[in-house]
C-alpha cells in the first residue's frame, strides 16, 4: 500500500474538478480525499501502488476539457489507513490565486436531466452544474462566490441548497445553481415591452421564429438576434433592419447531424463544435442546401455552432435545421446584454424579446475558430476562451496592454500567465470604448493586478493609445504595430533569440509615418529591423480606400502605367463613374489625402477590385476574402507571375507594380478571373517563400514567424508554411490567440517585458 499527496495549481475550481478525481479514485480503487484551496486543490490517494500510478497518469493524460493544470506537485506520505474518498470542504481562503473559469456549455449530464419528465429540473432553461453554466460573465468580484456573482438575487431553495452543500453533489458549490422554484425564469415580450402571456414562452417564440419573426434572445454573454436560417425573407429583414449588407449570419444547429445537412463538417470541425466552449467553426458549405441565401452571400462558408445554453437547446429541440444567432447589436455596436438596453438599442430591430432576469455583469461575444488539420485558429477569441491565462515561460511583470483599434482586446500579464481579454471590438465605437474601460478595470481586479508598465500601440490616433497617455504607470512603452504581431505569435510560440517575422496586415503605424503592412522584420531582444516590404502605393481617401477596393486599383494602375491606363479594358474602370474616377486620380497625382500604404492587404484589395471581384467592402476583409475564394482549391500547378524585389538603402522592395502589369495582360488576354486569382496567389507564396530565404541566409537565422490579419487567409498561410518547412526553417504560427489585431495586445504585452529585461 502506498500514500500520495499531491497539490495541483492551475483552474481547477468550478469545472467539477473534484467529482471527476472522485469518480477517477473510486475507480481505481483509492480512498483519501479532495479539496479546494488558494492555488488550486489538493488530494491525498492511498491504495495499491499501481493503481495510485495508473490514477495519477490517468489525472495527467486526460483531464477535464476545461481543466488547466499548471503543475502537480507530488510525495509519497506514511500509510494513513483511509477507509473512502471523500470531497472535503474547502480550506477557508481569500486569496488573490484562484482562477476565473470561462463560461461554459451546458454538461451531458445536465442536457439528460433537461428532457427528463422524471426530473425536477426538467425543461428548466437554467439548469448548470460544477461541470457547466455561465461562469466569467456573471462574476462581478473575488473569491468566485455565489454572493459575488450576479445569481446573489436568487436565495436557493432547500433542495437546491442541500445539493449546493453536500461534497457528493454534482451541484456542490455550483455558484449559479438554481431550479424552477428559486431561479431565474424567461419571460417573453413584443416590441412595445408587452408581455406575452402564454403558458411556454419558449415554445411560443419557436412558434413565433416559425413564422418569420425576428427574435431577440437573451444568451450567456450577451443578446443574440434569431431569425429562422430557412426563411429567406425574415433573414433579409433582418440585414436591413441591423444595417448589415453582406457579412455572413452565424447560424446554431442543435446537432451535427443537422450540421452536414448544409455543410462539410471534418473530424477536428466535430470536435471543436462539440467542446464545452462551443465556438463559431467556419465550416465550408454543402450544395445544393436549405438554408437561406442571405445568411451568407457570396461567401463559401458557414460560420456555425453547436447550441451552448439549457435555454438554446429547448428553442432548437425539433423545429429548425438552424438558426440565424448573430449578435444582438447594430452593426459596428457591441453586443447588448441589459433586458432594457435590449429596448432601447434592439427595439427597432427584433419583433420579440424573449429575456431573463439572470444579469450578465460582463459582455463576452461567441468565439469564432477556424480548423487546419489538427489545429485551430482563432478568429474571435471570447466566450468559452477567456479568462483564461495564456501560460508562459517567462515571468512577467505587472503589464497593462492596450491593444490596436479594431477588434480590440486588451491583456494584462503577471508571472507566468498573460491574460487576454475576450473581444472588445471598436474603440471608435463609444460603447465599445466604455466596455473597453470596464473591462480593464475588472479585469485587474479578478486577477489582483496593479500594472506597473503600460504598452500602447504607436499609432497616436489610437483611441488605446490615448488611454494609455492618460495613466500614470512607473514606465510607459510605444510600439509598432507590425512588430507587436509577430512579437504574439512568438510569445504563444515561447520563441527564444532572434527571428524572422512576415507580418502582413491591412493596415498599422510604421515608424516613418505611414502605413505598414507588408512587412519582412528581424526581431531581436526588444528590437527589431526592416529587412523588406512591399512596395509603397498611395491609399486615396485613407480608410475610404478600405471601404472602397476600387481606388486602391487606380492607385495601382496609375503607378504602373501612368496615364495610360485609362484605355485598358478593365470591368473596375468602366463600372465606376468617370468623374469618380479622375478625382481620386487628382488625390493620387496631388498626393492629397493619399497616404503611402506597403499593406499587403491593400495589394488584396486592389486585385480584387481589378478582377472585379469585389468594388465595394462590406465589411472589413471582404475583397481578400472573395479573392481567396475565388481562388482554385490547389494553386500548385498555375503558372507563377515574375517578381522582383530591389534593394534601397539596403532594404528590399517588393515590385507590386510589377504583378499588377501582369495581372493587367492576364486580364485583357481573356484568363478566366479565377486562374489569374489562384495565380496571384502561388505567386505570392513563392515570392515570400523565395525572399525569406534570401533573408534567413543574409541573417543566418531559421526560425520563422508569421502574424498579421492577412494570414487569415488559409491558402497563403498554409502555403508559406510548407514551403519554408520544406526549405528547413522552422515556422511559427498561432494558436491561442488571434492573428488579427485581436492578438496586439499579447504582443504589446511580450515588448514590453523585452524592455525591461535588457
Ligand atoms: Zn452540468
Ligand atoms: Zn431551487
Ligand atoms: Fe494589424
């Protein structure tokens, strides 16, 4: 016989931890006992020496989805005579170690009970226990307390308190437990705040969605606005009523087997949709298929997920193949998560409200993930991601990252951990930037931080950097876009010494003033250089030029051909009105509110336009996106267009002007549009591939990081990646958070613990 103790730190707590080691020593046959404490839990296991090892493997090899252990520290004890296993109370502690879950989906276990008459909790939309329900998004301080959590209006009833209170109970020391006689309850209401009186609010909203309405339902981290997927005419009303022309709907189905009636769903799409943390995978699209056209248009994907909430399971139970579930918000606002803000802001849009009274203290989007093979990216990191810390090897100090612009998060880092806040969004936005406040302040104190050092981007536009002016932290740091990209994507890879960055984005502050996004840097220390970038081509009417792919494509042409590329048979200088036309031509020649962009994402935009793919974004990325799609499926055997790169000042430029006469030629020679796009495309990656090459050799150094929103793109990404893996350097890419600006702020948060290390 043999005893062992062993103290796990890591986010144990609240993920049903405890039952899972019960059920883990019973069979093994152990006795000892569990608990909670500051770093974690600790346990005592006594039994048959085998049995203590395989336990422990077991423990190590195959813990809980949303366990994350940092370390187990173990010793073998004197024999103790321990005749059970039992769950002990909780050490008293008010400490500032313990961990804020994510919000979780609703269990297996819970889901069973759900549609069972027998049980008590039978159809009840709250139903959660230790393994599931909200979590972040209802804590409003430390310690995780059900008095400190939004659930502190409900008193529990005697049976919902005597499960709260015994260690044997799935629901011991659930904070947001609840049952029909004490919790929260769904209320529905039309658009004039009138409530609806019917027996079964939610299967009258079934009803309602049925016919064509426009739901507004209340979520975990915030509202959603439901339409039914099928109904062609309510998505459409939908589009117009949230100002929303083309960017796809997510839709929520409430089982895979409905998912692969309209799209393609891999084994690694299976498992991401299935886990607790239920994100938006993107999925490609099955044809023919039922759901409406105008979920996502002239898109090749569906953006799907798996239903996360009791309440989500009864609304989809039997009625719908899927739901249109896009964020409750105008467009460009974030998600609306108060039942009268809901009037206030979504009144002009939903037909009904179907709310609760359960509070959401804190906003938290859906994720949205991408597969590749085995991995995932991240388009969206949010519900179900954070809080939780991003482990590192390196101790950090006390760091407030701000992060870019758009698709905003911030992070706030100490020890070994780096916390990314879930997406923020726009900070133009003025809700966007409340939330952006409230997070950093909530944040801080969930975690006990007092930032000593505050990052920021370069841009002095930033409305995050001019947050950042506004403190007074012991130092403050500045850094460039580009940089802090590929500096995330070392961070999360734990990259050691110097390296090559390929940081391709749409657009970011260059330290000379203009737009960078084509960039080619060493990284070493807290330093880093540019060795090479695309080349510099006006951006008429700045972010109109975004907006508007079309003037990226004269201010392409123009610096290819000069004038005469007004006699081109070009579908983009035909479809666009003259006298447009030759004013922005005036901005470009007069350089008048024309900045010079190397973004690689312009150079997407402007083929897209001149393919006329795309003449318009909707919304931001859609001409990249439809070009990539537009490309063939493998580019590998299309032929490749010339490239040149020049060297000044010992930089080198890539000649984009060059693809861009080439293009031109493909176009007037009649090539179908989606050759010269998968052209384009296997040019691009033998041209980086070819350059970073040249670069390692100059540099001698091997290890290669890709970052930036460009790499979104799957057939560019992946093509770099094989090719400079082919070639023996090692590449690195993301997987915990974001290549897009969403990832900044890791990377503001990696420079600034460089600064202060050298
Ligand atoms: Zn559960
Ligand atoms: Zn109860
Ligand atoms: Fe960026």
């Amino acid at each position: 016989m043999i005893r062992n103790r062993a103290q796990i730190n890591g986010i144990v707590q609240g993920i049903g931890f405890r039952p899972f080691v019960f059920n883990l020593a019973k069979k093994w046959k152990l006795c000892g006992f569990i608990r909670n404490n500051s770093l974690g839990v600790e346990l005592e296991v006594e039994g048959d020496q085998e049995a203590v090892e395989n336990f422990f493997r077991e423990l190590e090899s195959n813990p809980l989805p949303l366990a994350h252990i940092f370390s187990i520290r173990r010793e073998t004890l004197p024999p103790n005579h321990y005749t059970n296993f039992e769950i002990l109370a909780s050490e008293a502690y008010h400490s500032k170690y313990t961990f804020i879950p994510p919000d979780i989906s609703i269990c297996d276990d819970c889901r069973r009970e759900l549609f069972d008459p027998a049980d008590r909790r039978y159809r009840y939309p709250f139903i959660n226990c230790t393994n599931c329900g909200p979590r972040y998004t209802i804590i409003k301080d430390v310690p995780y307390d059900r008095a400190k959590t939004s659930m502190v209006v409900f008193e529990m009833c005697p049976e919902c308190s005597r499960e709260y209170g015994d260690p044997q109970d799935r629901r011991f020391h659930a904070q947001p437990n609840a049952c029909p006689e004490c919790g929260p309850t769904v209320e529905l209401f039309d658009a004039d705040q009138r409530k609806i009186i019917v027996e079964d609010a939610i299967a009258e909203t079934t009803r309602l969605l049925r016919k064509g309405a426009i739901v507004a339902v209340k979520g975990l981290g915030g509202f959603h606005l439901a339409v039914d997927a099928e109904n062609d005419d309510a998505v459409n009303r939908l589009r117009q009523k949230k100002f929303r022309e083309e960017k796809p709907f997510a839709l929520m189905a409430a089982e895979i087997e409905k998912i692969r009636k309209f799209a393609h769903v891999s084994e690694n799409d299976q498992r991401e949709l299935s886990s607790p943390r239920r994100p938006i995978v993107l999925l490609p699209k099955k044809f023919p298929n039922k759901i409406a056209n105008s979920v996502a248009p002239k898109n090749h994907f569906f953006g799907v997920m798996l239903p996360y909430t009791p309440l989500h399971y009864l609304l989809l139970e039997s009625e719908f193949l899927a739901l249109v579930m896009t964020s409750g918000n105008m467009t460009d606002e974030p998600i609306v998560i108060d039942n009268s803000e809901a009037f206030r802001r979504l009144g002009k849009i939903a037909d009904y409200f179907l709310i609760h009274n359960r509070d959401i203290y804190l906003r938290c989007d859906d994720s949205i993930v991408r597969t590749i093979d085995k991995k995932i990216t991240l388009i969206r990191r949010a519900r179900g991601f954070a809080p939780e810390p991003i482990l590192l090897t390196h101790k950090f100090p006390q760091i407030l990252a701000c992060g870019a612009e758009l698709k905003n998060t911030i992070c706030l880092t100490k020890e070994n951990q780096a916390i990314v806040s879930q997406h923020i969004g726009d900070l133009k936005n003025e809700e966007s930037y409340q939330f952006f406040l409230k997070t950093i302040d909530h944040l801080k104190k969930l975690f006990n931080i007092s930032p000593e050092i505050i990052v920021h981007d370069l841009h002095p536009e930033y409305l995050s950097t001019k947050y950042a002016l506004e403190q007074n932290p012991e130092k403050r740091f500045a850094v460039q876009h580009h940089f802090a990209h590929i500096l995330s994507c070392a961070a999360e890879n734990e990259i050691e010494g110097a390296f090559l960055g390929l940081s391709f984005d749409g657009t970011g502050y260059g330290t000379d003033g203009r737009i960078w996004g084509g960039e080619f840097l060493l990284a070493d220390g807290a330093d880093f250089s540019r060795l090479a970038h695309l080349e510099y081509l006006a951006m008429p009417g700045g972010d109109m030029a975004v907006k508007e792919p079309w003037r990226m494509a004269l201010s392409g042409l123009y610096e290819t051909f000069n004038d005469e590329f007004s006699d081109l048979p070009l579908k983009v200088l035909l479809k666009i009105p003259g006298e447009k036309q030759s004013i922005i031509l005036q901005m470009i020649k007069k350089k008048i509110n024309s900045q010079e962009t190397s973004s690689l994402g312009r150079l997407f935009d402007l083929v897209a336009s001149l393919l006329d793919i795309c003449q318009l974004a909707t919304y931001e990325g859609q001409p990249a996106i439809m070009l990539e799609q537009h490309a063939p499926e493998k580019v590998d055997d299309l032929k490749i267009y010339d490239y040149e790169f020049h060297r000044e000042n010992g930089i080198h430029i890539i000649k984009s002007t060059l693809l861009i006469r080439q293009i031109v030629k493909d176009l007037s020679a009649g090539l179908k549009i989606e050759i010269i796009a998968g052209k384009f495309h296997r040019t691009l990656i033998e041209m980086f591939t070819d350059l970073t090459l040249k670069l390692a050799n100059e540099t001698e150094v091997k290890k290669i990081v890709l970052s930036g929103g460009v790499f979104q793109n799957l057939k560019l990404l992946t093509g770099i990646m094989k090719k400079l893996s082919a070639n023996g350097l090692e590449v690195f890419f993301h997987q915990k958070v974001p290549t897009n600006d969403g990832g900044i702020s890791l990377g503001q948060a990696e420079f600034a613990r460089r600064m202060v290390e050298n």
